[in-house]
C-alpha cells in the first residue's frame, strides 16, 4: 500500500515565513507531512512504499483558491452561446444564428458574454436578434451578468410592454416612443430569465464535474461560490458520492436568509471539503452596465450615478438580520457609493451584534474613495477583488470615472492599510485562468503589454503580494488559515506544480504559465505534463 507521496528536486514557495523556500515536500494521507530539502527526502524515500516524483526544478505552490467564482452558473454556461470577446455585433449575431439553425423553433437559445463597449459603445436592440431568430426566444446575458439583451419574442413571452415596470433596482431600457428596446438591466432581467427551463440535477451535477477538471488544469484547488439553491443541493449530492474535488466556501443567496435563519445555518458551518459561507448581497450593478452605483456623476452623463439594487434601509436590514444570526456578509459593491454604504452598514451591525465565524467581506470593490481605504481594515472586511477586471475595463473604467481612477482597483492602497485581499476571477465574467490574474496583479497591463507603464501602477502589486491573494487571503476569509493557504506541515495536501519560477522570470512571461501538477487532499487530481 502507497503510503503517500514525496515531491523533491524543485523550488518550492510555502507561503510560511517560517520557512519561506524548501526543495521537496512529503504528502502522506491528505496532509503535508514535512517541508524541507531533497537530501532529507532520503530518509523519508528509504523505507520505501512512496511515491516519488522528481520535479526536475519545477516551482511548486499552495494550491490555489478563486475567491470570486459563479461555479454553477459556468458549468451550464460552457454549454450555451459564448459571446464572450466577440469583436462586433454582427459577429455575435452571426453566432446566434448559426445556434438558430440547428435549434427547434420555439426553443430557447441561450448565452452570455456580449460586451458592447467592444462594438462602439451602442447598446443592442431586440430588433437586432429579430433578424437573425425570429422564431426562437432568444436571452443573452452580458459580461458582467448584470444586463440581458432578448428579442421580441422573449419580451412577448415573458409578457413585457411599453407598460410594464420593473422592479426596484431594475430598468427597461426603452426608445423614444417608450417601447422596450430589449435591453432589461439588473432585477429587471428576472421577468424573461425566470421564463427559462433549468437542467436538472443530474445534469447540473455532470457539469459541475466538467468545471472542476477545468479548475485543476490551472492549478486551483478551491473555490468561493456566490450560489443559488439548487448549488447547495449539488454540491452535498457530489459530496456523499466523494465527487466533490474542489474546496468549496458556497455563499448564501440573499432571498434565502430566512430559510437559513430558520434552519440554524451559520457561516463557517461545515468541514474543509464543503463550507457554508456569507449571505451574498447586491448593493449595485456594475461598471459596463452603467448601473455601478457612484458618489459622483458619471462623466460623461451629469446627473446619473448609477443604480442602486436596494434602498440603504433595505441594506441595512439584511446585513443586521443576517450579522444578528452569525451569517457574515459578502456584499457585492462596485461603485464607490455601494462601497462606502456597505461600510456604513457594517460598522453599524458589528455595534449591535456579536460577530460572525467568517469575517464579513465586499466583492469587487472596485471603485472606493480614498476616505474609506483604511475603513476595511478597522471593520475587519475582507476585500475579494478580480484584478483581471482592472485590465479587461480599464478603457471603460476611464471613460465613465475619469480621474476618480487613481483609487480604482486599488489593490495597493487597500493592502498597504491592512486590507486582507481574496482574489479570484468573477468566471464566468472572466476567464478562470488565475495566472492571467497574478499577471494583471502585477502589471496592470493587458495581455498585449499596453498601457507600456501598467495604468495607475502605483497601484500595483509584487508576485509574493498576488501570490498571497490567491492562496493566504481567501483561507482567512473562509476561516481556514490553519488549514490551508500555504505549504506547512499538518496543513491539507493541496499543491501546483508549474513550468515556471514566477518570482524569477519578467511579468510578462507570468500569462504563459502552464500547470505541471495539481494534487488535492494528496491525490494527483491534474497531469499536464510535457
């Protein structure tokens, strides 16, 4: 019987200041059982019964953890239109129409990832897509999933006319003649989205397994998952099948929080294969939608600051009630306006209530004045934050903000106060690829290498710093840093092995990186080898 196995002859990041660089590490059962030189694995090698595997130089890494990923929401969507990247409308029209050809008349098409800031700024109409699928209902969520664009059809289907209003926090974008121009941003994308059947649970769990394989091919080993519902359901059916091959923090949905009241459920509940995390709130939409809530007008349309998903008393009583019941918050907040106000409404529930297992956190943060830099440090709030959306929006970031700017993505100033920093992607916003992160992290550059001094670099961060973000940051922010989050005897076996020294080579050369190895709980669970 293999007692466990032995990586030596590499370069091997910890992540422990205790002992920062080791040659080889020892993984027997699903821990790490010693940290320390090739010629001490000898000893460990003799008496036999171990795997061995020579990295011949390689770098090794704790795993990795996306603090920031809609995990069920991307394994059904690697299955519908992808839009994303698309370069013109009529390309993505193209892709429609190719996916109306082999789909039954009637049956919805499906998709995401359009970003028109990529097609000239014009927003698409429903008149668009009647060209091209006049006779399937047709919805298509943008990037950031905080807008839907659909055709006449959907609209007719979901019952949605020139009289129809939305709900709080949503807009129906209408022309001049106040017709619905098939444009329905934040809660207003419920009244066609909740029109559309869902897999069912074999299904959903298929994907799922898909999704997991695809993580550990980029060296991650676990994930913060903001979920609906049926995700729990998913993920405890994968768990008793022993099929769960990620770590998985899964975040309350906002409109459960009497449901998880009632049942007792806290943050931190579980064990260190599926956790229950924060009550996942809105507090505004996003920046390529227009709906990022802002202190200031937007720059280029005086008077409007954005949209707010929820009143500030409506904030301020779900974060109470669910802080009252030892759920910590991850609040999403994008807008320097939802930033200041989820801070506002934090300070006030920790004066009332005992804090919860898990610290509260705000996702994204993407625009915050700097009055309100240190303010997550004193509150304790962790800052889960998607570097690759500095360098994907930056354009737009500029366009709509200007030179409140300097404090967007603000990795730097936040970190420097104290902040702790989760990163992650936002998949399916963006790509999962975490190296793609750590290079944006770095560089503050895109993939082509522009702007030449990275944008606002002042803002930016080390390998070491990044590297910490994907590892360290998000096991405090699950309440797991005794568990995971660096290579330290008695920690869990969760390792990548990568082809290159990131802490050596031009930042560049970061994006290429390509993952050797990745073992979870000591099972090799990815060979990506040359």
């Amino acid at each position: 019987m293999k007692k466990g196995l032995i990586l030596q002859n590499g370069r091997i990041y910890t992540m422990d200041p205790e002992r920062p660089v080791a040659e080889a590490v020892v993984l027997r059962g699903t821990r790490i059982a010693y940290v320390g030189t090739t010629s001490e694995m000898r000893v460990w090698a003799g008496h036999g019964g171990w795997e061995v595997i020579d990295l011949q130089g390689r770098t090794v890494l704790p795993g990795l953890t996306d603090a920031h990923v809609h995990l069920s929401g991307y394994a059904v969507a690697r299955t519908r239109v992808n839009l994303t990247g698309v370069a013109s409308l009529e390309m993505a029209l193209e892709r429609v129409a190719a996916w109306a050809e082999r789909t039954p008349k009637g049956r919805w098409i499906v998709g995401h990832g359009w970003n028109h800031n990529l097609w000239g700024g014009r927003w698409p109409t429903r008149w668009d897509l009647d060209r091209v699928a006049p006779e399937h209902p047709v919805a298509l969520e943008r990037v950031d999933g905080h807008s839907v664009w659909v055709n006449s059809l959907a609209l007719q289907m979901a019952q949605v006319s020139a009289e129809t209003e939305p709900a709080e926090g949503g807009e129906i974008v209408r022309d001049e003649e106040g017709r619905p121009t098939g444009i329905l941003k934040e809660r207003a994308g419920e009244l066609v989205l909740r029109q559309i059947g869902k897999p069912d649970a074999t299904e959903r769990q298929r994907l799922l397994l898909e999704a997991f394989s695809e993580a550990h091919s980029y060296g991650i080993t676990g994930v913060h998952a903001p979920e609906e519902a049926e995700a729990f359901q998913d993920y405890q059916a994968l768990y008793a099948r022993r099929a769960l091959r990620l770590r998985v923090l899964a975040h309350l949905p906002q409109n459960r929080l009497d449901e998880a009241i009632a049942l007792g459920i806290r943050s931190g509940f579980g064990d260190e294969r599926l956790r229950v995390g924060g009550l996942k709130i809105f507090a505004d939409g996003s920046l390529g939608s227009k709906t990022a809530s802002l202190l200031e007008d937007y720059e280029d349309e005086p008077g409007y600051r954005g949209l707010p998903t929820m009143s500030v008393r409506e904030l301020d009583q779900l974060v109470r009630k669910a802080a009252q019941a030892g759920i910590a918050v991850a609040v999403h907040a994008i807008g320097d306006r939802a930033v200041r106000l989820t801070l506002d409404t934090i300070a006030r529930a920790q004066r009332e209530a005992v804090r919860p297992a898990l610290p509260h956190r705000i996702e994204h943060v993407q625009l915050i004045h700097p009055h309100d830099i240190t303010r997550l440090h004193e509150l304790g709030v962790v800052a889960s934050m998607q570097p690759i959306h500095c360098t994907s929006d930056m354009a737009v970031a500029q366009r709509f903000w200007g030179e409140r700017c300097r404090y967007a993505y603000a990795w730097r100033s936040l970190l420097d106060a104290g902040t702790v920093l989760a990163f992650g992607s936002d998949v399916p916003v963006e790509t999962m690829d975490p190296w793609a992160g750590i290079h944006a992290a770095v560089t503050r550059q895109r993939p082509d290498g522009t702007p030449l001094a990275g944008w606002h670099r002042e803002e930016r961060l080390t390998v070491e710093e990044a590297v910490r973000a994907y590892t360290q940051g998000p096991a405090f922010a699950s309440g797991e840093s005794h568990l995971k989050g660096s290579i330290t005897e008695g920690k869990v076996a969760d390792l990548v092995v990568i082809d290159r020294d990131i802490f050596r080579i031009p930042p560049q050369e970061i994006l290429g990186t390509r993952v050797w190895m990745t073992i979870l709980g000591g099972e090799v669970v990815y060979e990506g080898r040359d």
